[in-house]
C-alpha cells in the first residue's frame, strides 16, 4: 500500500470512529436499595453487586452506561416514589430493584403502569398486569423451600412448626411450605409471624416449643432473620432448624451467633463455589463475579445478595446487547426492546442460576439453580439434598 492509500484509509478509519462515537447514546439503569433501615442488612451488599457489575461491564457495544443509585431507606412507598422518579425525571431504560419483597412489589406496580422493565432483586411474583413488565433474579420459594421439606422429609420429620415474617416474603414462604408438604406425612403445626423491625420474637416461639415439632423453618431474611432462632435458643429448643435463601448473609451469622449454628438452608452455588464441581459452569463466573466484587468494594469478601445484584446487570447486560439492533436508548421502542429480549434469555450463566426466560415466566431458574447448605462454625458447607 503506498503512502497515499494509507493516509485515505486511515482517514476512513478514523471518520467511522467518529462516527460510531457520535451514533453511541446513552444507556441509564434506574438502581433502588435499601441503604439504610430494617432491609439495610440485605441493600447494601445489594449496592456493592451492582458495583461489581457496573464496573465489569461500564458500555455495551460502545454505548456508555450510567448507573443512577436511590435508597428507599427500607420503605415500600419510597421505593415506589423513587422508581417513578428515575423514570419520569432521570429517563433511565430499565429499573433494578429493590431489597425486599414488598418494596419490589410496590416498583413492578410503577414498571408496569410506565411501561418500563424491571429486573426485581427480591423475591417478588407480581401477578397478571402489574407483573408484565418484571422478571425475579432469586429462586421462587417452592423452588427452594422443596429443598429444605425433602431434607425433612428423608430425615424422619413429621411436625414442622413456621415461623416467618408478616409481609409478603413470609406468605411466599408459608405458601411454598404448604404446597411442598402437601402429600407427605408431613404437617405443618404453626404459622407464627413477626415484623422486621420487632425486637424479639419470645411470644412466637413459646407457643412453637409447646407444638413439640420435629423441625422448625423460618420466614425471615438479613439480620431480622435471625431474631427467632435467637427466640428458640432462649426457650431451650434444640431440634433442627431450617432457613430459606434469604438468611444466606453475613449479618444474619454475625447477630445469630451459636443459636444459628446448625442450620440449613437452601442458597444458590454462589455461596459454596469453591466446593463446587469444575465442570459446573456456574463455577468460573462466581470467581469472576469475587474478583469484580473484590476491585469494585476494596473487600473480597462478597456474598449471595451482592451476586444477586451482579446477575441482574449480567442478565441487564446481556439483553441490552441484544435490543440495541432495533432501537435507540431513552426511547419508549428501547424499553420495550429490552423487555422482550430479558424474557428471551437463553442459557444465561450467572453466579446463582443458569437463566432462562419466557413471556410467560416470572423466574428464570431450574433446579441448577439450588444446594442446600448447612452453617457450620460461620462457614456454609455444601450438603446433599438429602441425607
């Protein structure tokens, strides 16, 4: 090529660069956590996934993404105010939110009404109209608390006593109890209930110790979720006790102390990586989700509900690739472009689940997504689904 030819093509290069840039927009993601209040044991580790994921994957496709953090300080309502504001005000594309059940029920009801998806990282099943535009990132609670009832089951329980909170994760759970027993020797003895913010949960358990059951489970999640395992040590209770999911967090370890010793819980791999299978794939993206974590927080000590974060920018991520063909971001095509390609989401591995996504389907995980795990010293250690 002779120096001519060279100076034109490198010309060319150099205009096509140009214009790439000036074709790249903007992509925003709405992000709502629970920074402080009765749900800031889960919302912050919450933040810091959502970090490790914006820090790992900061364009796509040479379109610069802008992550835009609101806390609704552990309220629904602010949760619900504070999705409608990044919408309507900031123009965000997708919503991500928030720490628990109800405040991502409360921002589903908003994405629907606006017409703009959202990735919930609380166990939340909006049902019908109001659910349209949402998909779940954790395991559905029949999904996991069937874990926790075969457990039981081969292992010679017949009374289980339940206590859970008195909101929406406690129905789900309490719900997936009864449809998990249903059919079995197995019967459900109680369905006691407790606040997030309560303090003590004494009442509840003394009228569980005076059922006799072989087994308790707990509704609970974060740092209240140890309140009535702490309740049950007091009374003397010694038998065996199951958690969901949702108590697979440091704090719930650091305030349970000795009375949380024991138990067993249902979590995804993410928890016990280490311990899994090398040719599981989950395997690789769990270690890149703790380096990401570790270079985002300065901490290298990262936990299920900071990956559950990581996996919606994954799945955010992955989806956005895809509708960027047919639309152009801040507009209502892209939103809805977005949408309908999260709910096509083909074997998306994550840190928790291999996802996949219909119209149809809240959830996108199968039984790859689940272990069970007992706490062992501080530690989770990987158990058999049944022993």
């Amino acid at each position: 090529m002779n120096r001519r030819a060279l100076l034109v093509s490198t010309a060319a290069v150099f205009v096509f660069g140009s214009a790439a840039l000036a074709n790249a927009e903007e992509i925003k993601v709405g992000f709502v956590t629970s920074m402080s209040g009765p749900v800031s044991s889960l919302g912050i580790p919450y933040a810091k996934g959502i970090a490790a994921g914006a820090a790992a994957i900061s364009e796509i496709d040479g379109n610069p993404v802008k992550l835009i953090q609101l806390d609704d300080a552990s309220d629904p309502s602010a949760a619900a105010r504070n999705a409608r504001k990044l919408v309507e005000e900031e123009k965000v594309d997708i919503l991500i939110g928030s720490a628990g059940s109800p405040a991502a029920l409360a921002m589903a009801a908003v994405a629907a009404e606006l017409k703009v998806p959202l990735i919930s990282i609380a166990n939340a099943n909006p049902q019908g109209e109001a659910g349209a535009w949402t998909v779940t990132i954790p395991q559905p609670a029949p999904l996991m608390v069937g874990a926790v009832t075969r457990h039981m089951q081969a292992n010679g329980v017949k009374k289980v006593a339940y206590i859970g909170f008195s909101d929406a994760w406690g129905d789900l759970v309490y719900g997936a109890l009864q449809e998990t027993t249903a059919g079995t020797e197995m019967e459900v003895v109680t369905n006691e209930r407790y606040a997030r913010a309560d303090t003590s949960a004494t009442a509840q358990a003394l009228k569980i110790v005076a059922t006799a059951p072989d087994a308790v489970i707990t509704g609970g999640s974060g740092t209240p979720g140890a309140l009535p395992h702490l309740a049950l040590a007091e009374r003397g209770y010694s038998g065996p006790q199951y958690g969901t999911h949702a108590i697979i967090n440091p704090d719930f370890v650091r305030v349970g102390g000795s009375a949380v010793d024991g138990v067993i819980a249902p979590s995804g791999p993410v928890v016990v990586a280490d311990q899994l299978a090398d040719s599981n794939p989950i395997k690789a993206v769990a270690a890149k989700f703790g380096a990401d974590y570790e270079k985002a927080n300065g901490e290298d000590k990262p936990n299920a509900f900071a990956a559950y974060s990581y996996d919606a920018w994954l799945l955010f991520a992955d989806a956005a690739k895809r509708a960027l063909p047919t639309a152009k971001p801040g507009t209502p095509e892209f939103r809805t472009a977005l949408h309908d390609a999260m709910t096509s989401t083909k074997e998306l591995v994550g840190t928790h689940a291999v996802y996949n996504f219909t119209p149809d389907s809240r959830y996108g995980v199968d039984e790859r997504s689940r272990v069970l795990v007992q706490l062992t010293g501080g530690q989770w250690k990987l158990l058999p689904e049944q022993e």
